[in-house]
C-alpha cells in the first residue's frame, strides 16, 4: 500500500468555531472488535475539551488500518478530522455530530507522520466521555484520577485531565479475575464488572493523588468504581497495565 507523504502540518482550523477540532487531532486505538478516538486537548480553548469516542472507520479506513497491522507496525495512528467544533459531540446536545471525515496517519502529523488514507469517515458508535476543560479550575485533592472504558478483558484507562498541569495518557489493561470485592473487601463474583463499560467509568486507583505519575506496562493497581458503574453498587477490582499507548505532556502544562 502506497503512502501519502506529509510536507507540512495543514493549520486548517477556522477562527471563529467554538471548539474548533481540526488542529490537534485524535488518538486512534483499539482492536479490529473496538476503535476508539481520543481528542488531543489542550488546557486554551477552543481546544480545552477531554473527549472519547468509540467509532467504525469506512472500508478505506479498516483497510489502512488492517495493511499497518499486517506489516507489523505497532506505534500509534492519529485521525486528523475536518474542521468543526468539539461541542457538536456533546452527547447532551439534540442534534449532535454522528460522523466525520479525516485524514488516517501513521504516528503524528507535526512528528513526520505519514498519511495512510484520506477522506475517511468515522461513524460515531458512541461517545464514551466528553467533558470541556477549565484552565481556570483550582487546584485541590480531587481523588478521580481515571476513566475505565472497554470489555473486562480489553479493558482501556484514560487519565482524568481536569486542572493543569497534567498529562494525556491512555493505557491498555485488563481486569484480574476473582480480585473483585465490595467497599469493604468481601468478594463478589467476577460478573460484576462483567458486561463491562461501554461508557466511561470515573475510577480511584489506589491512594495515587495526582503527582505527575504514571501508569507503566506491568504495573497492579487496585481500582474502586463507585456504584455509577452500573452494578447497583461500588467494588474494588486489581487491573494489570498491559502497555502504554500514549502520553502527551507538553499540551497540558
């Protein structure tokens, strides 16, 4: 497959569009089951938006993305979309945005990404969290530190962005069967957590405050999902980090 090459990064954002999303770009993960999109913030808007979606990519996207996997590439793709505001995927708004074309990219346009495939639609299966960032927020203890998302044994964590400085980061992970309990450590079965989430869950991992850490490939964790994740009630469950997917600091200082 033939590659298009970038010359340069196409500032094509329009002044004027609240929530402008053109400039940044998106995170592409997932399996050949799931595909997810995770908006690259910033704390300034137009760009100050936390947002995770889960998509179906045209047969031209699904076909770039299938010749990278077969050729063994296992570094990042981002998803460079047209030019619209962020707040039209709102999941609260009447008519929100359903899809939207973009450019497929190996790595990352503004570090010698390569396009693998253009105008390629992205069909917004759901929209697993979408939050607008305050630059302006105070800084205080704020216990949330991720967002859980994904099937118990393809299980996603976001990083919580919501006061700066912070970071950008999304890990693969995956629940550990017969480590689930109630608040007060007595067991549950594992069915708990089984359906698992297909909206983002609010987590504590651990006593972890926000420090600068972060998850690292390897690393156990006990995470506590309060009792909006859909049970009826709160539990605890140890996650195994699996790999790094991404992480961006410098956008968020």
């Amino acid at each position: 497959m033939s590659a298009i090459h970038i010359r340069a990064p196409r500032h094509h954002h329009q002044p004027g569009l609240a929530g402008g999303a053109g400039l940044h770009g998106m995170v592409v993960f997932g399996t050949g089951v799931d595909c997810y999109l995770s908006y690259r913030p910033t704390f300034q808007a137009p760009f100050n938006f936390q947002v995770l979606l889960a998509v179906e990519f045209d047969e031209r996207g699904k076909r770039a993305l299938g010749a990278d996997r077969r050729i063994g590439y296992t570094d990042i793709h981002t998803f460079d979309p047209e030019d619209f505001p962020v707040a039209e995927l709102d999941p609260g708004r009447a008519r929100r945005r359903r899809s939207f074309r973009g450019m497929l990219i190996r790595g990352r346009r503004e570090r010698g990404g390569i396009a693998i495939a253009t105008e390629v639609r992205a069909t917004v299966r759901s929209v697993v969290y979408f939050a607008e960032l305050d630059p302006d927020r105070v800084r205080g203890r704020g216990l949330l530190t991720h967002l859980c998302f994904g099937r118990p044994d393809r299980l996603y964590l976001a990083h919580h962005i919501n006061r700066r400085p912070s970071f950008d980061q999304i890990v693969a992970a995956r629940l550990i069967p017969g480590t689930v309990t109630d608040l007060l450590g007595e067991p549950l079965a594992d069915a708990v957590a089984g359906a698992g989430f297909a909206q983002a869950q609010p987590i504590i991992l651990g006593q972890r405050e926000f420090t600068g850490a972060r998850l690292r490939a390897g690393e156990l964790a006990v995470a506590a999902f309060p009792a909006t994740a859909g049970s009826g009630q709160g539990f605890l469950a140890e996650i195994a980090v699996e790999r790094q997917i991404y992480l961006e600091v410098a956008d968020l200082t």
